[in-house]
C-alpha cells in the first residue's frame, strides 16, 4: 500500500458482494432498471435546470415561476418568481383527489394507544392550529420553537407553521433546558410549543418542566402552548401558558394556505459542529419541497397502497424530511410511533410492522446494531412478511449489521436502500434506486438524478477510482440549505470555501470502478497512521464482522512512533471481555484488513456515547483515548453518564 499526499485516505475493505434487484421488485418499480436510471442520471446531469424545472410542475402554484435557478455562489434561489405553499401541497393539493379520505398518518403512542387522520382530517387539524397561532400573533418570518413527543401534533404544528409562513424550529424532545433556550435564543423564537411530558420507556419525560426552566432565559418567547399527553399536572404561568385544546376548540375551522415566495423560510434545524456551538440549518419551500417529494418517490418507490414507516424521530431531519414533508407531498400513508424500540419490549418494531403491515422500513444503524445485540428471537415471534423495501440513514452501515437486516428482516427478497445525506442537503442524495441499482452491503451505491457528486483531495483535484477523498457536490440541488441561521460566513467558510465552486459535505468516500460511492467517515475522523490515512468505518466493520461484536468505535490517539495509534470502544454481543478475546480480536482486524489497521488499544465499554439521533460521538472517545478532558459542544450526547463510565472503565 502506497503511502498518501494529504486529502487522500487508504482504503482497506475489501466488500465484493452484489445483489441486483429481485426481478418481482423491479418490474413493478418506477425506475425498473440500470439503463433507466442512468438514462435519467445522465439528462439531468447535462441541465440540471431543465431536469428539475420539469419535475416543479408537480408543484402546485398560486403563481407560476419565471426562472428555475439563479445561483450566485454560494447563494441558491430556486423557482425565482413563483408562489406556492408546502403545506398547501402536503394537505390541500391531495384534497381535490381520491385521495381525500386516504389516511395520511397511522400514529401509536407508547402505551399502545392510537390515532389515525386521514387527509381531509389533517388539513381540519391544521387548519385548526394554524387559526391558533394567528391568534398568538404568529406572523411570516417569525420563528415558533417545538419542544414535543412524535404525537401528531408535532407534524400538525409544523404543517400549521409552514401554512402562515412562519418558521420552525424543532428541537428534539431529549434536549435539555439549556440547549432549548440556546436554540431558542439563537432562533429569537416568538412562541414555544410543548406537552405536558412525553413517554419514553414506559416513563415521563418533563418536557413542561423543561421548557419552564428554558423559558426563563429565552426573553424573546411571549407564548407558550402545552398538549396534554399524559395529563400529570404541570406548573401553567398565567398570561403566558395556555393549553393547546383550549386553543384549538376556540380557533375557526379555515385557514387558507398564504401564496409563499419560494425562497420563503421554512425550517432552521440545529445540528452540532464540530466546534462548539451548534449552528442553525436554514432550509427554504418550495425548493425543499420538490426535493424531499421526489427523493421519496424515488428511493422508496412508494406505491399508493403502502404503509411507510420511517423511525426517526421529528426532532432530526430525517423525521422532517421523511416523516412529515416527503411522504405527504406525495400522498402517501405513513406510521409514525411515539416511544422506544425496546418497550415494553425488544419486539416492538416487529410487532408494529405486523399489526400495521408495514411495506417500507426505514432505519438508522444504530438501531439495527441494537436489534442483533437482542437477538432474532424478538423477530422471530412476529409476522413481518408485509416487508417490500428496507432503508437505512444516519451512519454507515457495516456490512455485517447490512447482511443481518438483509436476511433476517429482508428474508433476502426486501431490497436495501443505504441513504447518504445531511441535514444540510434537506433530502436523499445518494441511495440505490431500488428497482435499477444492484446493492452492495456497506456502499450508498450511486448519487440520485440532478446529484453530481465527486471525491477530491485537499487541493480540489479529482481522485482516482478507488481512493479515498473528500467527498463534494459540484451542482446546487433544490434541497440545499440556504445557509446558518444568522452567521452567512460561516456558512460559506465552512461548505463553499475550501474547494473551489463545490459544497464540501464533511465527509471522506471514495468511488469504486463501478461508479459505487463508500462513504468512510467524517474528516475530522481519520486516522493517520504511520502515514496511511484511514477510515473509522471500515476498522468497525472489521471488528463488527466478529461473531462478538455488537459495536465498535475506531479513533487515533497520539503515538510518537506512528503518528497516530488505533484506539477502538468494544461493545459485546455475547461472552466476556477478556485478554484472550482482546487479542483474538486484534487478529481478527489483522486477518480482515491488514496488521496496520490492527488496533493498539482495545476498550470494552457497555455503551457507546451516541448523538440524539444516534451517530457514535468519536470526536468525545478520541479525547478519552488520548486522555485530555471533554471540549466542545456535548449538548447532543444521548447520556452523558456513558462518558463518565467510559472514563472508569479506562485499562
Ligand atoms: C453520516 C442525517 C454513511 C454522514 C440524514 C453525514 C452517513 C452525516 C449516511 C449527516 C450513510 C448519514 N452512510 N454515513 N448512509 N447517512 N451519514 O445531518 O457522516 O444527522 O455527513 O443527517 O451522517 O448526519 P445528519
């Protein structure tokens, strides 16, 4: 293996495995095959503005644009003229189909309680709650802060929102006060949105007592609505605290949707950088809408009669994009379920999927890890035949975990779509199209139509096949974000600054020969080691592909003889941590990918410290590895206790 000028990354995995279409699956699909999607690829590649201009016209209009794209880098405005209403496309636009009493939202509670709306009852209850706001003083352009459980309030409130204009914030319901008033703050949120408590594991998460506590210090919020979801008491300040079905009862059945300037604001979500602070993602309409309404039409090949269960929680992207914008732009019917996989027990999702006939699954990782950690026992107790299609978001996905979902959920007939993208790209941009693109098990496979991506080193200049770069986009894509809340030039120092006319996702992948992208971690995360750069994703897969191991985690520490030294966090399947296994499982990466990936150090942790929505926080093992103290911002930290624990249990 060559040693590798700065900007380029070694790769070590080696993943030969391919599994086309099943032929049922593609002749039913909308994109039924290579050639097709290519096809598709190719045109929209050669007028990005013809190809998606084409597509906006599943849009509805109040009034028709003049201009697909005026791009001033790295400044996008998208459908430059035109007026239109994402709400009105998710609710209105369906009600004048047969589609009016299809029921748009199955949702269940933890407890097992549930609710379903149909269209038509959709657009009441917004209609209701967007009167409700009104009413508030919430005009265009204000900011309303959600801080709820996934009930169907929180997708009502967000819809009731983008009806008015106004911009959402939402911030998952795990945050702490601090982090809802920093939000808050940084947002200058108007109105607060919340619940009495929220269930998690069969407990009651104080949400009201939270925000309380985050309201004292967010001088810019005068009103505050609580749903009563569980209905324990909860401190109610008079003239600021009012009850949501209070409100609602009061407020007038219509709300006509506003005719919206494309570019007008839709959501700012939070996501934590790298350094400190967390930065406020800004997304706009119509732009976005069109995005997320294809992207899920597309990768998800969604059919009129599916149920589609997308497991996200709404407090990340994935929930907005995939929970609530995509799937009712395009008139589909989707689950949405409130609490944990694991209560009130490890089979929940699999008896979901039964009692709703789930078609199309929708997953992070880190849950999938979870679900073999519990074993297939859980899945075993339940019929999940409904199952057409699987999706996985978030993370990479080890070829291992990938073969497990593959054969145990997918009983080997359930294509895999592998879906790469950010909060910052707004929807899918890389993904199989499941009917067209053979999969292979740890690769997000080939960029969607009207994504030009490329894999650069660090002076901009294109890699070669096979070797590992900084992975760009080269074109605008309607789904962009329009920039960070408040701070312009961090936006463009941070994505459009350091290679030239590209978005620098953060990201490393290398394509292979076949034109098949791999993602391989974020940057900050590589390993440099005796000069060969690594990815963290393919040391865990190795370390995953043992019959032990439930989850890894690779970081470089600082070794005065190879720069860096492989530090990795072990969580077991099965069996003890023992010297024995540590060494058998250096032998193993040794065995798999080579001795200079073999880790120096091996952890055994019970846990793994994880971002909300799931993502392995390297960034806080690499500290713990190398022992210096926790910097940076940690407010996303899943449990915080699981760092302290990681301390002690330190060789
Ligand atoms: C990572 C989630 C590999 C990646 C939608 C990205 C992935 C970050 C994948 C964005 C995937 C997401 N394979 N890595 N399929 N999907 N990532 O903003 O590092 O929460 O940059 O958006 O997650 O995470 P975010």
């Amino acid at each position: 293996m060559a040693k590798q000028a700065g900007g380029q990354i070694d790769t070590v995995m080696q993943e030969s495995r391919v599994f086309p279409p099943p032929s049922e699956f593609a002749e039913r699909a909308q994109i039924g095959s290579m050639a097709a999607y290519e096809k598709m690829w190719r045109e929209a590649a050669a007028d990005i503005e013809r190809f998606w201009g084409s597509l906006a016209g599943e849009l509805h209009w109040f009034r028709p644009f003049e201009k697909v794209l005026e791009w001033h880098e790295p400044d996008a405005n998208w459908f430059v003229g035109g007026q239109t209403n994402i709400s009105y496309n998710c609710l209105d636009a369906h009600l004048t189909t047969w589609r009016k009493n299809k029921a748009a939202l199955i949702w269940e509670g933890e407890p097992g309680d549930s609710r379903t709306f149909t269209y038509q009852q959709l657009h009441h209850e917004v209609c209701k709650f967007a009167n409700v706001l009104k009413k508030l003083g919430v005009q265009q352009g204000d900011v309303v802060s959600i801080y709820m459980p996934m009930v169907p309030e929180l997708a009502i409130a967000m819809l009731a929102c983008a009806r008015l204009g106004a911009i959402h914030s939402v911030i998952f319901a795990g945050f702490s006060a601090e982090a809802i008033a920093d939000r808050n703050n940084d947002a200058g949120a108007k109105v607060q949105l919340t619940a009495d408590y929220g269930w998690r594991r069969g407990q009651e998460l104080p949400l009201k007592k939270n925000v309380d506590e985050a309201l004292d210090k967010s001088p810019t919020v005068k009103h505050c609505v609580v749903l009563k979801r569980t209905g324990n008491p909860v401190h109610m300040q008079e003239g600021r605290d009012h009850w949501w079905h209070d409100l609602t009862a009061q407020a007038p059945n219509d709300c006509a949707a506003e005719s919206l300037d494309s570019e007008t604001p839709l959501f700012i979500l939070y996501t934590s950088g790298s350094t400190g602070k967390p930065k406020g993602i800004k997304h706009t309409a119509a732009g976005y809408n069109l995005f997320v309404k294809k992207t899920f039409e597309w990768v998800f090949d969604y059919r009129d009669e599916d149920i589609f269960w997308c497991t996200a929680d709404i407090g990340w992207v994935t929930g907005h994009s995939y929970c609530v914008y995509g799937p009712l732009s395009a008139g589909a019917t989707m689950l949405l379920y409130e609490g944990a996989p694991n209560w009130p027990d490890e089979g929940r999702f699999w008896q979901l999927i039964e009692k709703y006939r789930v078609n199309i699954f929708y997953t992070a990782p880190t849950a999938i890890r979870a679900f073999i950690k519990w074993g297939d026992a859980w899945v075993d107790r339940h019929d999940i035949s409904s199952l057409r299609l699987l999706g996985t978001v978030g993370e990479g996905i080890n070829p291992e975990a990938w073969m497990w979902y593959h054969r145990k959920i997918g009983r080997e007939r359930c294509p895999i779509v592998d879906t790469w993208w950010q909060t910052e790209t707004g929807g899918i941009m890389m993904s199989p199209l499941p009917g067209a693109i053979p999969t292979k098990p740890g690769s997000c496979t080939k960029p969607i139509p009207g994504i030009i991506p490329a894999i650069v080193d660090s002076s901009g200049k294109p890699v070669p096949p096979g070797q590992g770069g900084w992975l760009v986009i080269t074109k605008p894509w309607p789904g962009m974000l329009r920039g960070i809340w408040g701070d312009q030039d961090r936006y463009r120092e941070q994505y459009w600054s350091k290679v030239p006319h590209s978005y620098l996702a953060g990201d490393n992948a290398r394509c292979d020969a076949d034109g098949y992208y791999w993602i391989m971690g974020r940057i900050d995360d590589v390993l440099n080691v005796a000069g060969h750069r690594l990815s963290t994703i393919e040391i865990e897969s190795a370390l995953v592909s043992h019959p032990q191991v439930a989850e890894a985690a690779a970081v470089g520490r600082p070794d005065e003889i190879k720069g860096e030294a492989v530090a990795v966090f072990v969580t077991l399947k099965n069996g003890e941590p023992t010297d024995a296994l540590r060494k058998e499982l250096k032998a193993h990466v040794r065995k798999e990918i080579g001795a200079l990936a073999q880790p120096d150090d091996i952890r055994f942790t019970g846990a793994l410290p994880k971002t909300r929505s799931g993502k392995i926080m390297r960034r806080l093992l690499k500290d713990i590895a190398s022992g210096k103290a926790t910097v940076g911002d940690t407010t996303t930290l899943e449990d915080y206790s699981i760092l302290a624990k990681l301390r002690s249990e330190e060789e």
